[in-house]
C-alpha cells in the first residue's frame, strides 16, 4: 500500500499537485489538518481516496478530531496535533496512540517534518508543503506498507522537483548564431 502523507497546507496547494503528478499508484492521501478541506481537493484531483482530520485552523479547538486508520500493518493514528502539545513534545502522541493500540502516530501542526522510530512504533510528522518551519522550501512524506514492513520518506520538495529536472531529457537546439557568426557574415565589412 503506498500512502502519501500530506499536512499543514493553508490553502496552497500548489507543490502538493506537483508532486502527485509524478507520484503513481497512490492508494491512500492522508491529511493531518490545517485545511482538512485541501486533503479533499487533491483526492478529487487525482481520485483517490483520502483520510483526513481538523487541525487548529479548521475550527477543531474544542474537540479532538483524531481518527484511527486500519492498515494492512496494524491501527495508525492520524490526528493534527495540537490537543496534544505537538509543539512542546511527543510524549503525548506516542501515550495516545499506544493506550488506543497503535503501531504509528501520524501528526501535523508543528510544519517541521518528523520520522522517529521507537522500538518498532514510528512518530511521522510530514512537515508543512506550503508553510515550511524548517529552513525547507516544503516536505511531505510517503508510506509504503503491508503486513509485515513499514517504510517511510521525508519527500523534501527541492530535492524532489531537482531530481525530477535531471532525469528529463533535454532536447538539443540547433546552434542558430551568435557573435562569432555574426562576424563571419558581416566580413565584408572589415
């Protein structure tokens, strides 16, 4: 199951179209809140299937909008953050997602990415695609998962878009002129 892990959008959807342009056979979108309704978009978009929560700024202040996803690997949680002091540490998620079963927690809020693995739990922050606070130009990440493996990537956007660049092939222009044969068809008048 590949999943992409998207979180902390604010609207800007911009890069988080331009990479899943490039990314193929996507299963699942998972969106981590601050405009839970940009997680929505780009399932249409690109028809795909989306989970997604309330972050701070989708008016989720009063009540928790976490949500437990089943994957072929075991019971993730996926919530924003915030109700749980992202910005202060992880303890919390970590005690939550366990107490609920667990395997992974999957958070936004702090717009910084994250991928810790703790005695084979895993903490995953995709960071923010649009309003980076790590000296980024933008991050989000991807799952690849099935019953028995759990593998993550921090997708940096520069470096994403920097390798996408490289791999196309450019077309070689006919030399068309330039000083030199400026020169050389002017000659006559030296």
């Amino acid at each position: 199951m590949k999943i992409m892990v998207f979180s902390d959008t604010h609207g800007q959807l911009d890069k988080a179209i331009n990479i899943l342009k490039e990314i193929k056979d996507i299963d699942l979108i998972i969106h981590c809140g601050d405009h839970k309704s940009d997680g929505d978009t780009l399932g249409e978009m690109f028809s795909t299937k989306v989970l997604s929560v309330k972050g701070n700024c989708d008016g989720s202040s009063r009540q928790d909008d976490s949500t437990i996803f089943q994957s072929p690997f075991g019971n993730i949680l996926v919530c924003h953050g915030h109700f749980d002091n992202a910005n202060l540490g992880y303890q919390n998620l970590y005690y939550k997602a366990l107490e609920r079963q667990c395997k992974a927690v999957i958070f936004g809020h702090t717009h910084k990415a994250l991928y810790k693995e703790i005695d084979g739990f895993y903490l995953i922050n995709p960071g923010s695609i649009s309003e980076p606070r790590d000296g980024s130009n933008g991050t989000c990440g991807m799952i690849q998962l099935n019953q028995d493996n759990f593998k993550y990537t921090i997708i940096d956007y520069d470096s994403f878009m920097n390798n996408l660049n490289a791999n196309k092939p450019t077309h070689n222009k006919k030399v068309q002129g330039g000083f030199l044969r400026g020169l050389l068809n002017y000659s006559d008048r030296f």
